[in-house]
C-alpha cells in the first residue's frame, strides 16, 4: 500500500523523477481571464462508451479528448468502484467532496477525504474508489488526450504514485512565503512542480473567513479552483462579482488582478507557469 506522504516528501519525489518523467513541466497556452461558476459547468461521462456506468466528467478549462492541458471535475457515485486499468498519462487530483480512495487493486482502502491530494502517474495500473454519498474531485492533466487502458498495456515511465491526506499536508504561512503579504493570514500548501523560471506549479492557497484582498497573476498561464469554502471574485471593481463555490474556476492573463474575499475560510487550488503575489 502505498504510504502517506507528508507534503515536503511529495516535492522530493517529484524532484527525484523530474529527469525522466514523461510529463510536461511547461504549459504555452496562455490563460486568459474567465471564470467558470460551479453550476455553469458542461457535464458529460468521463467515459462515454460506458455511459451511466462511468463517471461524470465536467469541463473547467482545455480539452482532455485533446493533446492539450486541460481540467475537469469528476463525480463519483457511492460504492463505485473501477476495473484494474492504466491511463496514458499522468494525471494529479484534489478531492472537493466525498472519500475517494486510489491505489493498487490488492492494496487495502486508504480514504481519501475532501482536501487531499494524489498523484497517478501515467502507465501504472490501479482502481479508483468512491464512498461518500457526494464524491467529487478535480483533475488536472499537462498533456492529453486522458485515456483508459487495459492493465495489459502497463509501463513505468519514472514517476511514482502519491496519496497525501489533507492532514498530512503541511502549511506555511506568509512569514515563510515571500509573495503572500504578510497581514494577509493566507496559507500555503505545495503540492507539485518546480519554482524555476516558468516551470509549473502547483500549490493549495487556504484564505482565512473575512479576507479581503487581491491575487495578482505574474505568470502567462494561472487557473485557479475553489476546492472548498466560497470565494467572491472579481476582475476589476466594475465587474458583476461572482460566487464561485467548490468546483468553480477562474483563469487570468499576466498581469491581471483578481479582487477576492471570502465569508468563511476557503482552499484555492492555484496551478501556474511563474509567480502570483496574494496581498
């Protein structure tokens, strides 16, 4: 089974296969400034050829039928369980809603609650799991198109599975963080990537209830999604504010600002090709 991890050893794995995995470290798709609310998102099966029987799938930004980035939220019904399967490419994952359990089909259930991390490299065979009443999750994928394949068909190519419950992850808060102001009271959680010159990245962002401040993109690719909480956001003070609940997305160009408060305490999940300031 695999271990929990806490998440300096999540930034060590990934920095130990960096030299021969097989994803993406970049993305030249440059984001522009949309938001996609929760109950506006395009729902389809994860799977369509196995309709009702797979999981719903639905599109926050790219196309995962594509070889492009993309992400998307997949709902899962209680009791589901997956055939031993690989997929083609590594994807990574943020549980919203429910237990989600990921692993080797011999391994015994590790439950994944809302707030957790994983990491499923591409090649590698496994079953996911489901069971909460509401299972949800978000899936972000560097290139595609996101397949399933018989285990039959298993590869190693260099990286490793990762499961991190959300009490293992470890949080650093602004004195420890140069790009969050320090009377913010944001914290920070560092999940995958690298912090070199226009390297992805990929970080957990907790903003305390009664935050009100900005995010200031310095990157040409920034999507950001609510995992739990409720943001309202805006681009520029003109603009209609939007409730982004958990599921909802919002992505910006370089450069632009993104006035954010919260009425409880709310978790971002910010994935970028460079810098952002929080202030």
């Amino acid at each position: 089974m695999k271990n929990i991890l806490s998440i300096l050893a999540v930034t060590a794995v990934f920095a130990s296969n960096k030299i021969t995995a097989q994803t993406p470290t970049t993305d030249d798709i440059k984001s522009v400034n949309e938001v996609v609310t929760a109950d506006n998102v395009e729902w389809g099966w994860l799977n369509p050829l196995r309709g009702d029987k797979s999981p719903a799938a639905g599109k926050l930004w790219g196309d995962r039928n594509k070889n492009e980035p993309a992400g998307f939220l997949v709902k899962f019904k209680k009791g589901f369980s997956s055939p031993p399967h690989i997929h083609n490419i590594t994807y990574r994952g943020v549980v919203i809603k429910g237990l989600l359990h990921n692993d080797d089909e011999n391994a015994e259930k590790q439950w994944l609650p809302a707030g957790s991390y994983w990491q499923q490299p591409a090649g590698e065979a496994h079953i996911t799991a489901a069971d909460g009443e509401d299972n949800m999750a978000f899936l972000d994928i560097q290139e595609g198109p996101y397949l399933v394949k018989p285990t039959s068909e298993a590869f190693d190519n260099g990286e490793r599975p990762v499961n991190v419950d959300k009490t293992n992850l470890v949080w650093l808060n602004a004195n420890d963080i140069q790009w969050v102001s320090e009377k913010s009271n944001v914290q920070t959680a560092f999940l995958w990537g690298s912090h070199e010159k226009n390297q992805l990245r990929a970080a957990l962002l907790k903003l305390p209830a009664g935050f009100n401040g900005k995010i200031k993109n310095l990157s040409p690719n920034f999507r950001a999604v609510v995992i739990s909480g409720e943001v309202t956001h805006q681009f520029i003070k003109k603009d209609a504010k939007n409730k982004l609940q958990p599921g909802s997305y919002f992505g910006a160009v370089e450069n632009a600002t993104s006035i954010i408060s919260t009425a409880k305490e709310t978790i971002l999940y910010i994935r970028s090709n460079g810098d952002y300031e929080v202030k």
